[in-house]
C-alpha cells in the first residue's frame, strides 16, 4: 500500500520526467495557452536558437490582454485596433501562431476570449494535465484539478522548447471551507475573505487545495473564481479535486476525450483527490456561514473588510511597515479611516475578467440589475463578458438586454479595464468597483482606485450609487 | 544566460512592501515586443510626475525628486534594497528585465513573490532573502551613509559591507550553479530530450487523450 498522497502530490508525481534528491525536478507540461503580450519575445528565442515547439499541439492560443472591446473597433479584426502597439502584438502573435503551426483563436472567431475562460470552456483545460501560461491567473485551472500555474516569458519559450520546466516542488497547503454562504455571498467574497486572512505572501512557496463542504457546494464557475485568485494570496497554484460537477462540465467540450477515452479518462480522473490522512504544511480553516460580501478599500488585495464594515484605522496597526503601507494606500484611495464602506460612491463599475467573467458572473449581476437602471452618479458601466461563447449564451438568456436597459454597456470580449491595456481604463483619481482580481496602484489606470469586489456588490452598486450588496438594494427599493 | 559570480555596488533602498509588478513596469509599457529598453520606465509611477506612455523622450519629464532613484546619492545603484513580498502581482518578465535594463543586478528583500524570484534567475539577477531584523538594519546603515555599497559574493552565499560585517544567505543549489556558470536552460534540457521522449511515451499509454497528434 503506498503511503496517502496530497492532490498536489499526485499530480506533481504524475509528471515528474526526472528529479533530484533536493526536488528540483523536470515537470512535463501538457497544455501551454498563450496571448500576446507575454510571447513575442520568446517566440523570438525560439527563432534566434533554431528551435521549434515540441509538441505545438499542446499550444492553444489567443490574443485577450490588449483587444479593443468596442464593436466599432472590434468589427474591424487586427487591423481595425486602434494602438499602433496594441495592433503589432496582436498581430505578431498571428504571424507566431502560423509560423509555428499553432491554433490560433483569431480576434473575430466566437471562441476567443480570456485565457483563462476558454481553456475550460473548450475543455482544452482537464483534469490531471499540467497547464501553463504566462499570466499568473493561469492558476485558474486548478480548479479542474489540473496543476496550472504561471510563468515567465522564458519558461514560456523553454516549455515551447522543450514541453518540460525545471521546477522545485511547491509545498500542500489545505484550505478547508465548511458551511453555507448565504444568499449574496459568492466564491469572490470568499477567496477575498482568505487572502483577507492569510495575506498576499501567506500562500507563497505553497499550492493551496481547496476542500470542504462550501467548495463541493460551489459550481465551477465558483471554483475557477476561487483558484484564479490563488496568486493573491501568494499561491502560484490553487486546486480543487475533481467530483460529479468537475466531468459534467467537461462532457462534449471541443476538446475533451470521446468515447471508449472518455470513459478510460473519467476512471483515471476520479482518482484526482487528497487521500485520507495524507499530510499538509499548512492549513486553514474557514466557517463560510459567517461571511459578508467583501469590499477591498486599499491598494493590495489583502486589505479587504465586510461590505457592512469601516475603512480601518493604520493607528491601530502595532507594524510600523505596515502602518506605512496602509497610510499610503489611504491617501492613494482617497479614503479616511473610520469612513462606512457603504458610503463610498464609485464613478464607474467594470464586470469582467479572468475572475468574473463566466456566464454564471452575468447571470448574478443581471439579476440584480433586472429593471433597475445604473445610478446618475456612475458615468460607466461596462460589462466584458469572458469570451465570445460567453457572450453568445448571455444573449441567448437575454442578459444583454437586461444590462442595456439598465444603462451598462455591453462590450466584446477581452481583459479589458483588469488592467487597462486597452483603452478601457480609469482615469486619474477615478473610482471602480470591479470584479477583477488586483487593486494595485494604476492597475486600471494611472491614478485609478479600484475597489474589489463580487458580480453581485458590482451590480447592486452600479444600481445604488454607492457600495452595496443585493440586500442592501433591495432595502433601498 | 548571464552569470552572477560577485558583485561589489552601491546600495539604493525602496522602503515599501508588497512592491508589485505593475508598480515595477506599468502596463502600458508591456506593449514592447522586445526583452530590452524598458530600464527608462522601471518604476515609472514613482519616479515620474506625469504619465508615462511608450516612446516618449523620458529626458523631457518632469522627475518626482522625492523617489530614491532620482536622488544623485543613489545614480549608479546596483543593489536594490527592499521590504517584503517584493515583485508580487503578475508573472511579467518585463518586471525583472526592466530592473535589469536600469542597472540593477542584485535585490535584497525578507521575502520575494515567487513567480517574480524565479523570473530574476532566467535573466543574470540574484534575488537574495535576508532576514527582516538584517533588512532593517541595512535600511538604517544606507540612509546614514551617503555611498553605502555591499559586497556580494554567490559562491560563498555571503553579503557583506567594506566595513566587514557579513550575513549569509540561502539559495538553491540548482539556481545557484545554473547563475554562476550562465547556464542556457534550454539548451540544457534539450540535451535530456531522449529522456522526454521516453517519458512522453508512458503518458501516452496512460492518459492517450493527452496526445491526439498521436505525438
């Protein structure tokens, strides 16, 4: 009888090719998603070495960080981008794509999108493969127990090389989730609670599991939601193992094994999980009957407080360091201590990204928003669904027109106002409450505050004017 | 690669922690398909008091005198002295070649993110962890004396100032053989290609649907 293993254990073992006495390893990667911006400069190494793609079967890519999302713009494929750099790293990654015979979701296919939404969405992501891309929210794909993290531009180009990374092993943490959320309360909320917890370095060095009633509770969706924000925490890695919801999503999926395959996959898949009594380095335990939704107030994703709470106060912070950090981080948000949550009024609300940008996301926020109209004080409402399959089912649901209506604006596919490398952004001392994943000075634009928060807080404040969740709004109304 | 083998540098100190990857190269700038040039925008932020767009003459802009960069005592720094949690955020490369670009070589922190300590290795920098009572020390010792330079030696894992104090570090010993050697990763792997191969082909009797190329 071999001894209990971590989910983490397995995988890693799985796909150790060789491994030293001090677990540095060579790992083998089975799926590499790529996108512009992280790639054209080792695709260039590629070129520079005389090397070729291993295996570029494993490779799916698509342009997402730079894409316009504006019809007008969109509609007119690579050559309609405006930015003259945004339009060469776009189509630079094509020139890449057919020069190493790599399938290339192109800026008008229905199925382009987020990296992190499709990978899932074509089933390109399963359980048991080890995914890579170099973005760091890759870690989103941990939640189909698939060992996904992300890298740099030159390990993009060593595993495009090689199919292999040199790794040291990370180590098992466990986060254990029990209870109900209640109503109005998401995965978002939950993840920010824990990184709230344990801090942006608390899960360095670890991959976090995720086990517990709440998170067999939750759909996938929810699960992607809550790995993709691993990296918050410091995690290069979240997991979730696999169960009933994990294949059900991935039947008939583009991508996903057929037949007599699919069956021998199922068999091998329902495999991938923590065996009783296999130990971890850390754990966490975590009531979810208790949370709120959450609201961040300051510029790192830690710094985090229930929607019914205060902007706390850096004087009551014994840390000097700290002290410092949370006194800067007020002063770039332009907030007081002790100032109520739900009195901040945000100038613009963005739903979207690689955490909450899946039909699930669209459908939360829709029904919040449901025939109530965007409030006067909120000059944008934009909606970015993940990809081009998404927004297809929103459509065909009528959400499209719910946000119309209510006064959002309906937008094609792509990262977007996440981090404003196109021309979704905020402006200097413009204020957001976002479902994206970091709040970091200028992340949505030089001088922008954002405030992290749920599908559900981003459309019940867009209604409201100021911080709110569905119970709050539905008091007010 | 480039090789780290020592390095004697003048120190230059960014007292914050959590210092994340947008803060190190705003976005806007990741636009670049080149691995070079982006030294003129590390912490533009920070360092600028407008805002920074690509292929702009960056001589003409106006300089927040108050960031350490700009401070003349600090012109010519190779070590950056930092706090904790430094380069967390997003796995841009961009980040440490933007470090690298401007000059430095070496970064002493209490704690790295580790998307970012992993991406300094491919590209010649040596992040080095020290512990936060050190770093705090060190802080104290480069804001009293204009001109403090450490002395850094990978070899013998050792920090130390021209005064003698010395402090040593850990680093793996992979990483540190593949720095001081400048070992080309990829080359190196691709010399076990045989090894992959045969590798590949267990997988494929395992998990078949993993290799529909029939690879």
């Amino acid at each position: 009888m071999t001894a209990a293993r971590t989910l983490l254990e397995k995988l890693w073992e799985r796909h150790v090719v060789e491994e030293d006495e001090t677990g540095r390893a060579l790992l083998y990667i089975d799926r590499h998603l790529v996108y512009e911006v992280t790639s054209p400069q080792a695709f260039e190494g590629l070129r520079l070495a005389g090397r070729k793609p291993w295996r570029s079967d494993t490779v799916l890519a698509t342009a997402d960080h730079n894409v316009p999302t504006v019809w007008s713009e969109r509609s007119g494929g690579v050559d309609g981008i405006s930015d003259p750099l945004s339009r060469i790293q776009v189509r630079k990654l094509g020139s890449n794509c057919e020069e190493f015979d790599i399938n290339e979701f192109r800026l008008q296919d229905r199925r382009q999108g987020i990296i992190h939404v499709i990978g899932p969405e074509q089933g390109a992501t399963l359980p048991g493969m080890t995914v890579v891309a170099g973005d760091s929210h890759t870690s989103t794909h941990g939640a189909f127990a698939a060992l996904a993290f992300g890298v740099g531009t030159s390990e993009v180009e060593h595993v495009l090389a090689t199919q292999c990374l040199s790794m040291q092993r990370m180590k098992p943490m466990l986060v254990k989730v029990e209870g109900d959320l209640r109503p109005g309360v998401t995965a978002k909320d939950l993840i920010l609670h824990i990184i709230g917890r344990i801090g942006t370095a608390g899960g360095t060095g670890y991959a976090i599991e995720f086990a517990g009633s709440t998170i067999r509770d939750l759909s996938m969706e929810g699960r992607m939601t809550l790995c993709n924000m691993a990296i918050e925490a410091g995690a290069r890695v979240g997991l979730v193992a696999v169960d009933r919801k994990t294949i059900d999503y991935l039947e008939g999926r583009p991508f996903a094994p057929e037949g007599k395959q699919w069956a021998a996959a199922v068999e091998y898949w329902k495999t991938l999980k923590t065996d009783d009594g296999a130990v971890f380095d850390r754990t966490i335990e975590v009531d979810a009957s208790a949370l709120q939704p959450m609201v961040s107030w300051g510029t790192s994703p830690e710094m985090v407080v229930p929607i019914d709470e205060v902007v706390p106060d850096p004087s009551n912070e014994a840390d000097p360091v700290r002290r410092a950090g949370m006194e800067r981080a007020l002063a770039y948000m332009g907030l007081r201590a002790g100032m109520r949550i739900s009195d901040i009024a945000p100038d613009k609300v963005f739903i979207g990204s690689c955490t909450n940008a899946r039909i699930e996301d669209l459908r939360l926020a829709a029904k919040v928003v449901k025939g109530r109209h965007v409030s006067n004080s909120i000059v944008q409402a934009l909606v970015v669904p993940g990809s081009g399959l998404v927004k297809e089912q929103a459509e065909a649901e009528g959400l499209d027109r719910i946000f119309i209506e209510a006064g959002f604006e309906w937008r094609e596919p792509g990262c977007s106002m996440c981090l404003g490398m196109n021309s979704d952004r905020l402006g200097d001392g413009e204020r957001c409450a976002s479902t994206s994943n970091r709040n970091f000075e200028g992340r949505q634009g030089a001088g922008g505050r954002t405030h992290l928060v749920s599908p559900v807080v981003a459309a019940a404040t867009a209604i409201a004017g100021h911080f709110a969740d569905d119970h709050h709004f539905d008091v007010r109304e | 690669m480039e090789p780290f083998i020592s390095l004697d540098g003048l120190v230059a100190p960014l007292d914050r922690s959590n210092v994340d990857t947008d803060a190190i190269l705003p976005k806007q700038f990741m636009k670049s398909i080149a691995r070079t040039g982006f030294g003129p925008n590390l912490f533009d932020e920070l360092r600028y008091l407008d805002r920074g767009e690509p292929g702009q003459d960056v001589s003409k802009r106006p300089l927040n005198r108050d960031f350490m960069l700009n401070q003349p005592r600090y012109a010519g720094a190779s070590i950056l002295l930092t706090r904790h949690n430094f380069g967390c955020g997003s796995s841009r490369e961009h980040a440490p070649w933007a470090l690298h670009d401007y000059g430095f070589r070496a970064l002493i922190a209490p704690s790295f993110a580790d998307i970012f300590y992993g991406n300094c290795f491919k590209n010649g920098m040596l992040p080095i962890v020290l512990p936060e009572n050190i770093v705090d020390e060190l802080f104290q010792a480069v804001y009293r004396a204009p001109g403090y330079r450490l002395i850094i030696d990978l070899a013998l894992q050792r920090v130390s100032n021209p005064a003698g104090d010395t402090w040593e570090f850990e680093i793996e010993a992979a990483r540190k053989d593949s720095l001081l050697k400048g070992l080309d990763d990829i080359g190196i792997t691709f010399s076990k290609a045989e090894i992959i191969r045969n590798y590949e082909a267990l997988r494929k009797q395992q998990e078949p649907w993993l290799f529909p190329g029939g690879a």
